[in-house]
C-alpha cells in the first residue's frame, strides 16, 4: 500500500469541448474552463506528481517504474478545501457554517486530475482502478490538499483496509471537535 499527502489547493479537471474550426471545417478540442482555472489545475497536477514521485522513491527506491503495473487497484482520496472567509467569525468557524464542502469543485472533476497527475508514477494506467473511495472535506487553515491511499486489489479487500476513514452522522454528533475542525484523526 502506498500512502501519501499532497499539500495545495485542489483543482478539477475541466471537460474539454469540440468546436468547429472556421478555417478548416474540422472539428477540434479545446480546453474547458478559464485561463485561471487551467493554471489552477497545472499547479494542483504538479503538486500531486511531487507528493506521487516522493511516495514512489520510498516505497521503490532507485526506480522511475510505476509503483503498480498490471495491478487491479483500490484507490482512497480524501479532499481538503478551504472554508470561504464568510464561514469564519472572531471565535473561528461559524456554528452556522455547512458540515462538508457540498459546492463546486465537483468531485468527479478533482479525482480525474488528481488521478491523471498519479498516472505513470504510482501506476501505469488509471483503467486498472476497480474501487475508488472519496470524501470532501473541510480544511484547517492552510493545510488544504488530499489524503490518498492506493493498495493492490488482489492483496485487500474493499471495505477492510482503504485508508479513507468515513465519518458516521453519530460520529460528528458525539464529537463536536470534529464538526469544523477539517482535517482529524478518526482514531482519537
């Protein structure tokens, strides 16, 4: 199992679009979204490849090969976003500020880039990830990026061993600690 932590501030993926193009009547694809989101995604891909090449070096060191190759795999992800400034008042997070970061970026936007930046490094193709787990969550000031965990699938099970830890509703009602804290130990 690799396990690593990425530090910055998570970017989607953008869905590219087909256009027509008026010189020569072919069609043609063209990046989705705006020059600053496209520039957002580039840092958020670097990020997640260093984290990726660091985890890679400890686990194989002295290689520049995939980490799983060939592998059926299970993959955890857990996102870390900033809270907007209107969740914060003078004693810290507003006791009406929303639980979890249910807006945009969309998840599915965030796993494709944060997946296609792993490709090559921790594995050779991201079609051999039979079982993906992903949580969004709030982050403590400063410490926004992700968790993320990639086992082989023939070693695990899917329930047992991911390391994406879910956190029940009876969990945050016992916890207040846990309720805008972000990042936690579901062990403590």
């Amino acid at each position: 199992m690799i396990q690593f932590t990425v530090l910055g501030t998570p970017a989607p993926k953008g869905s590219a679009r087909a256009m027509k193009n008026k010189y020569t009547g072919k069609a043609q694809l063209v990046p989705g979204g705006s020059q600053k989101n496209r520039e957002a995604m580039r840092s958020w891909s670097h990020d997640v490849r260093s984290a990726a090449i660091a985890a890679r070096a400890r686990t194989l060191p002295l290689t520049e090969r995939p980490c799983f190759v060939n592998t059926p795999l299970h993959v955890a992800i857990r996102f870390y976003l900033a809270r907007p400034a209107s969740h914060w008042g003078k004693k810290g997070v507003l006791p009406s500020a929303p639980l979890f970061p249910a807006k945009k970026p969309d998840i599915d936007k965030l796993v494709r880039a944060t997946l296609d930046a792993m490709t090559g490094i921790i594995f050779d193709d991201d079609s051999r990830i039979v079982a993906l787990k992903v949580l969004k969550l709030w982050a403590r000031p400063s410490e926004e990026g992700a968790d993320i965990g990639i086992m082989s699938a023939i070693d695990n099970k899917y329930d047992s061993d991911l390391p994406v830890h879910t956190v029940s509703a009876g969990e945050w009602a016992a916890r207040p600690d846990l309720k805008h804290a972000g990042r936690h130990d579901p062990n403590a």
